[in-house]
DNA sequence: TAAGACATATTGGTCGAACCAATAAGTCTG
DNA sequence: CAGACTTATTGGTTCGACCAATATGTCTTA
C-alpha cells in the first residue's frame, strides 16, 4: 500500500536463494567480483547475507550451473569468466536484468535467427513425416489458439521436424524470450495477418517438400517481424538504445 | 584397486546431489517419467533415496535451471516437456549420457555452427577493434599454446569481435565440448597444421578487414574439420552411427 | 638441509529435526 | 450452494552437528 509506482506491487516475493543469486549474478557480471577471486566461505557469506547456509547453497549451486562460479570442495568458491563459461540461461538472465530488452542485445539474437531459422525450414520441409505434417496443420487450423502460442508451436514443429536436436533447444531460448515480449507485436493486427500468412506458406511449402521455398517464405517472415520490431523500437524509445 | 579398467579408477566420487540428478534425468529423458507428472515430494524422495532432504533439494535446484522440471511452492514437483523447456546444458548433459557422442547428435552441432560461424567470422572482421587484432596476433603467434587451446581462444576473440553477444554464448557451448573431445582431432599431424593456417589466413582477413574473405576462409577450414571427424568417425566404429 | 610423512585447520558436502509459508482440500456457515 | 474458515500437504528456511576433500604447517628422516 506505500507503493506509488501501480494498484500492485511488483512481486518481490521470490524466494532467498533467488534473491541470493541475483545480488551475486549482478555484481559478478558487472565486474565487481573479479575472474578468479575465490568468494567468501558458505559459512561467511550466510552469517553476512543473515540467512542459513542450507540457503546459501541453493543459490550457489544454480550459479554453477550458470557457469558463473566454479566450486571446489575443501577449497573455496571461485568466479569464473562468464563470457567463456557462461550459457544461454545466463544469458537470459543477463537481459531480463533490466526492465526492457536492450536494443542491440535484441538485434543479436535476431540477426543469429535469421541465419539459422530459414535453413532449418528448409530441413523441415525435406525431412518431415507426413505424421509432423498432420500435426502442422493441426496447430494451424486451430481457430481457438491466440497467434503468439500458435506461431511458437510452428516453430517448435519445425524444429522438430528438422531433425536437428540443437537447434530445437536454441529455439527454446528463441520462444522463451518472445513468450514474454510476443505479445507487443502479437497486438498489432497487421503482424497477427502476416503471421498467419506466413503458417500458411509453411504448410503449403512443407507439404510440398519445397526446401528452398519454405527458406526463403520463412527468411521472408523474419525479416518483415525484425522490421517490426525495430520500428517499434524507433517509435517508444526513439533512436537512442540504436546502433552501438 | 578392485577395478579392471586401468591403474585408477574413473573417478565416480561424485557428489550425491550429482548422482540424484543424473537418476532423474536419466528417468525423464527416457520418458519413464511423463511430462505433467507429479513426482513424490521432497520428503519422499529423499527417504526412498535415503539421503538427506537437503541434498534432494540442492539436486532439484539445478534440474530446474536445466528445464526438467517445476517446482510449485505448496504444491510440488512437476515433470516439465524437456523438449520445450530445455535449454544447452541439457542439451551437454544428453550428449555426455552415452559415453561418446553420437554421430547424428555431432552433426546436429556441426550443421548449426557451420552456418553460423562463417557469418560471425565476416562480422568481426568488420567490427573488430586495433586491441583484438592485436590480442588474436599475440594468441595465434604464440608457440607455447597447445593447437586445441589456441584455437579456442581464436573462436573466442572472434565471437568478442562479432560483437553478438549471443553468438558469444552458443560458442561457449561448442567449446565446452570440444574441449573435451578435441583433442582427438589435434593430435593428427595434418589437422593441427590445417588449424596453423586457418588461424594465419582470419588474422590476415581480419587483419584487411575483409568480411567476405574472412567467412570464406571459416567456412572452408569448418568443412575440412567436419571431413576430418567424419571420417574418424567410419574409421573407429564403421558406418552404424551413420546417417539417421 | 630438503623431501616426505603426518597432524591440523579450513572449507565444501551431508545429515536430522524443527518451524515457516504457500497452496490445496475439506468443512462449516449463512 | 457460494463463500469464509480450518486443516493438511508440500515446498522454503533455519539450526546445529558431523563427514570428506583440500591446503597448510610441522615434524621426522634420509
């Protein structure tokens, strides 16, 4: 009731250990802790953080597998170098640090996905089943599933059928990430009209066997949502978060 | 001393918490648990284990973070669809499961990074600062770094170069596993003295700042590489592991 | 004196039992 | 029968103790 920011708080009331990685996540990437530096005891860091150790260890045992401490037994805890041993989850929690996605963090990840995602179309159009392919058009007839969760599961589909198993957990980063920010772009009628012109191609191009179709239809997609997105950017923030 | 194998054991003392995910993952990649399903609670867990719930926890935290499954406070545990919600470490931890890495789960990693790589490589030629053409020359002329850490720290400097952070990360992934299998692939000869060119040639396209000699020169020493494992692969186990 | 064996301290790993907090389910009330 | 209340279940946290791996200092011995 002492907040002024909205109706509701913000949900702060995440758990300790949660909290715990947090504050250890943002000052050993901002470098506060430097690479190497051997953090204090399990035992120093509860008497200091005032919790139990128990808790402390949940919350160091996620930062490892984070990849950002490495810990040794009857030795210490040790920061490691993130940008070597650090993962996609570590990654994500890098953007989701801030409020909004950062402009050029947001290009990175699209301008990777429009190398990789057309060829894998491609792959998924050569190799699918014709048991994938029912399943497609399943998820595309589906009148009832709002576009954002449809276009994920197309994806998803895709990938699957593309017989790539990397790529499949790549792209769970991808819709991770627009499960959670889809919705500004899902709002707008026009990218709800071309996403759906766009499942439609797929289908006509998987169906079809078309490998090179399906690239192109889906290099087509992704460049007409980057355009989107990028004006989006332009028209909220303006040009300041642009080209680095 | 009661084993066969070698002089020392492999070592096993791994940790319990290590061991109570290994079982559980083990159970839902194989589908023995079904996605959606409530697994016992904590308590249960760590008595039919008989080990302490503490541990139990400290193993559930990091299955977590690895997408296999959701912790409910008040609720309990449920199975998520690995398929959907894992991400690269799962990925890691599927390919070190089986003893070698299987020829088709290879190739899937082969088949993103050669699509990616080269692009990167031209982006870091383009961006790259005096400081990092400076800091690849001092790696590539060292003589005292092994072939395999060299050309870690190569790919590294260029992802930095890329300037995508994204890439930066998914490289994290491929070096982690090839530092562990590499070294298969260094000790020939011919390949190490392929590796020496390939890193003489980037530094001269980045160098120029050449995009497009810089990506062809990626793609070209990616291709020999793939060749290379390729055809160890038929050599050691034969055609089995072959195409799927 | 220097190398190796040994005791000791430090630090992460595990344990047991208890209580707190969020959720779900059952029960009572109007 | 809807809604408030109570209770049971289950994850979250705490405390205090002991085990196990590692590092360090010490002592013996060649």
């Amino acid at each position: 009731m002492e907040e002024s920011k909205g109706m509701f708080e913000p949900i702060n009331r995440r758990t300790l250990h949660w909290e715990i990685v947090r504050q250890f996540q943002e000052k050993i990437i901002s470098r506060q802790f430097n690479v190497g530096d051997k953090l204090p005891t399990e035992r120093d860091i509860a008497a200091e953080l005032n919790v139990n150790r128990a808790t402390v260890r949940e919350a160091l045992k996620k930062m490892e597998v984070l990849g950002l401490i490495e810990i040794r037994h009857g030795n210490g805890i040790y920061v490691k170098d993130y940008l070597e041993s650090g993962n996609l989850e570590l990654f994500k929690e890098i953007i989701y640090m801030k409020d909004v996605v950062q402009i050029d963090v947001l290009r990175n990840i699209l301008d990777i996905r429009k190398i990789i995602v057309p060829v894998m179309a491609g792959l998924a159009a050569e190799n699918r089943t014709g048991e994938e392919l029912a399943e497609l058009q399943h998820i595309i007839e589906d009148e009832q599933m709002p576009m954002l969760e449809k276009d994920l599961n197309v994806h998803h589909l895709i990938a699957r059928a593309s017989r790539n198993l990397f790529y499949l957990f790549i792209l769970n980063f991808f819709n991770q990430v627009f499960r959670d920010y889809g919705y500004l772009y899902f709002e707008v009628p026009e990218n709800r009209e071309r996403s759906k012109q766009f499942h439609n191609d797929i289908l006509d191009a998987i169906t079809r066997k078309d490998k090179s179709l399906a690239g192109k239809i889906t290099a087509d997609v992704l460049q007409y949502t980057e355009d989107a997105i990028y004006s989006y950017y332009r028209a909220v923030y303006g040009n300041e978060g642009g080209y680095s």
